[in-house]
C-alpha cells in the first residue's frame, strides 16, 4: 500500500511515511519553479574581477612605479586567469580582445564545497 493509499483510506501515515510525502511534495515543487522565479534577483548588483596575476613589493617600490613600467606578476603568459564573484572564485577563463576592448572568456566553473 503506498503513501497515498493510506492518507485516502484514513489509515493514519506513521511518522517517518508523513516526512517521505512531504519530502516528495518539496522535492516536486521545486523541479517545478523555472528561471521566472529567479527574476527577483537580476538586478541585484555583483562586483566582478578578472585577476590576471599578483605581485607583492614594498611601498617604497610602489611609490616609484612610473607610467610604462612593466610589474612582474606571479602567472605565466597564456595561463588561465581568475573570476571573482563578490570577493569568490567562480571561474578561470582567458583574455579576449573583442573588437578594441579586453574580455574575458570562461574557460572552467569553479565548484564551491558549499
């Protein structure tokens, strides 16, 4: 006899059978909702970075820095950079140049352990 059987039959669902409906149930509802739930947060604000590399000097380096200098950075030519979403890493992609601008493009989605 299955869980409907017994809510339409009157025979009381146990405890555990009640938890596996109301599971079912959630489970159902949200496969169900599609991208127009999601339109409440398009216009939230999200601060990108695209890290091309990092280099760590003195202040008294950085005050001699003059137009034109070249600042070594810890990542080699064609490496994969990073993309930052709000302060965490999503993605690394590369640099593009579309028409006279940079991009970038997204080569690999960083997981979260979240």
């Amino acid at each position: 006899m299955s869980d409907s059987d017994n809510a339409e039959s009157g025979i009381p669902l146990t405890e555990m059978e009640a938890q596996d409906v109301g599971r079912d149930a959630e489970r159902d509802h949200t496969l169900a909702r599609g991208a127009g739930d999601l339109e409440a947060v398009f216009d939230v604000p999200v601060q990108i970075a695209a890290v091309l590399g990092h280099s760590r000097m003195h202040v008294s380096d950085l005050l001699k820095l003059a137009p034109g200098t070249v600042l070594k950075l810890d990542r080699k030519v064609g490496e994969a950079i990073d993309i930052y979403v709000n302060d965490r890493l999503v993605a690394r992609g590369e640099v593009v140049l579309v028409e006279d601008k940079l991009g970038v493009t997204m080569t690999e989605i960083i997981k979260s352990d979240r």
